[in-house]
C-alpha cells in the first residue's frame, strides 16, 4: 500500500511540474503576445498621427505665421484670445448645452444618463442663477486678470508667441506633464480645503451642491478659484514655457473635462464622472482628478466598495450604467 502511494505520489509530481511549466508557458506567451499587440497598435496609432500632423502640421504653421503677421506687435492679443477667450467661449458652449438638459429635462435621451437619480429634475432656478453669476465673477474678476498676469512671465521664460509650433510628440508629452502637475496639486490643495480651518470659510461653498451640474465645476469661493482651480492648470504650462497652442488646447481640455465630471451624466463615450460625483455627495472620498493619489493615500476605500466605483469606466454602448449595474435594493 504505502509503496503503491510512493511510486503514485512519484508518478504525479512530474505530472504536476509539467502541468505548473505548461501554464507558466501559456501565461508568458499571453503576456508576451498581449505586450507585442499594444506596442504595434500603438506604434501604429502614432504613425496615423503623426502622419496627419505631418500633413496639416505645415497647415498649421503657415496659418500661425500669418497670424503672428497680421499681429505684430499686438501679440498679447492672440495670447489672450488663445489663453483665455477660446477656453471660456468652449466652456459655456458645452455647459450651455448641458444646461439645457438640467432645466428642461429634455431630451429624454441624455436626461436618462443622470448619475443621483431624483436629484435636479429640474434644477431649482434660483440656486442655479446665483451660482452662475459667481462662476460669471470668477472667471472675469480672477481668470482673466491671472491670465493677463501669466503673459509677461511666459514671454520672459520663453516666448509663447514664438515663430515654431510645438512637434507633436513635444505636444503629447507636454500634456502629460500639465496633467501629472495639476493632478498633485489639485490633490493636495483640495485636501487642504477639506480641512475644518478652511472648509467652513471656503470650500462650503462649492459643495453647497451635493448633486453637481456642469456649471458648478468654477463655483467656488475666490480663494478657492485661485489656488486650487487655476494654479494647479497654469502651473504647467508656467514651467515649461509652453507655445501658445499648447496653452489653448489644454486650458480648453481642462476646463470640459471639469465640466464633465461635475455634469451628474454618465454619457457614452466621454470620461467618467462617477468619481467626482461621488465626493460631492460623501464628501471625504475621492479628492484627486486620475485617482492616482487617492488611491495612493487611500482615500477611495469607500467609494472602492460602492456600485459608482462598478459604473466608473468609460462607457461604451448605449445602456444607461445606472440600469445596466443597478443599486442593491437596499440601497435603492
Ligand atoms: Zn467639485
Ligand atoms: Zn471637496
């Protein structure tokens, strides 16, 4: 018997090897496989742009340079129309349309993409009024004079206005750059505003909207609008003497994806705004834009165990998340 067990337990651990070894092998060839797939669909994306750059990028240059020609001299103008006017003039377009959904309710094929059902519909005309003549005052009486502000900085440091456009791999890499910036410090100033000191005085205010609209992304007190929604943006471009183009697309990128994360709809094929949403209404969770930081910190461990954290994904059909993950009938 005991033998019999011997030879049996001999018999099956090459067995057990060659099964451990062949599945190791699977897992590296699907590793391996998995790894060369992304690197030639990268490459590739990146010869298809860079081949379009290539052909519009002399587009590009030749109208930038007429441009620079007609406004010579008077290049703070094209600053400040790059800088601050075609980022304002975008955020309202997007957040004009948005408020249209908010106010009517309709169409009824964006309003069923609503995130804190029952909440908004419609949204209460005069809170709304209120905080659109403060976000109104922010970017007037703050954004602009910052942005008029940032000029002579930007031409001493290098000259935003200068003859040659960025390349795009330059471009690409600058915009990873202003997003690790503003990440860090829209992390750490936001968790300081979350402090009792200056949470009472200052930060109150824009959570005074535990279910968020668009417009809601710029209503907040002065302090607040200086230090933790325009520094953490204008860092960026600040340190790395950026070209004006640069400038434009990122002020523009960063002020529609904060109005997509405070918009309360989870829309197709957009970014998430489950996590933004979510600290409005927990308020002590979800601090950071990536979510890089908090989950470094851990502040995301409760919204890690809730069905918004299941919704938080790009979503790529058509299907409502709230109907396709539902809340648990408790929480329901
Ligand atoms: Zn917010
Ligand atoms: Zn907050």
């Amino acid at each position: 018997m005991k033998d019999n067990a011997g030879s049996e337990l001999k018999a099956k651990k090459p067995k057990q090897e060659g099964h451990i070894w062949g599945s190791m092998r699977r897992i590296a060839f699907i590793l391996g496989s998995g790894l060369l797939l992304s690197v030639a669909l990268w490459n590739s994306v990146m010869w298809h742009l860079q081949r379009f750059w290539g052909a519009s990028g002399h587009f590009w240059q030749a109208q930038w340079e007429r441009l620079l020609w007609n406004f010579e001299g008077k290049e703070w103008i094209l600053f400040i129309t790059g800088a601050a006017l075609v980022p304002g003039l975008l955020f309202w377009a997007f957040n004009g349309l948005l408020l249209v959904v908010d106010t009517t309710g309709k169409p009824g094929c964006i309003a069923r993409y609503r995130i804190q059902q029952g909440k908004n519909q419609p949204v209460d005309p005069v809170k709304l009024r209120q905080s659109i003549r403060t976000v109104l005052s922010n970017q007037y009486m703050i954004s602009f004079p910052m942005v008029v502000f940032l000029y002579p900085f930007l031409k001493w440091w290098g000259d935003p206005c200068r003859r040659e456009l960025p390349t795009f791999h330059w471009f690409l890499l600058e915009l990873a750059i202003f997003t690790l910036i503003e990440e860090v410090l829209f992390y750490y100033s936001h968790r300081l505003l979350h402090h009792p000191t200056f949470y009472k005085r200052i930060h109150k205010k824009h959570h005074e909207w535990t279910a968020p609209i668009g417009v809601i992304s710029l209503y907040a007190h002065p302090v607040e609008h200086v230090a933790s929604n325009m520094l953490p943006a204008a860092v960026g471009p600040l340190l790395m003497g950026a070209h004006l183009s640069s400038i434009t697309v990122w002020f523009s990128l960063a002020l529609i994806i904060t109005s997509i994360s405070h918009c309360g709809y989870h829309l197709p094929f957009l970014p998430s705004p489950e996590f933004h949403d979510y600290h409005h209404l927990k308020f002590n969770q979800c601090y950071g834009v990536l979510g890089v930081l908090d989950h470094l910190h851990g502040t995301d461990t409760m919204f890690k165990q809730t069905k918004a954290y299941e919704r938080h994904v790009l979503l790529l059909g058509f299907t409502p998340l709230s109907e396709s993950i539902p809340d648990s009938p408790k929480m329901a």
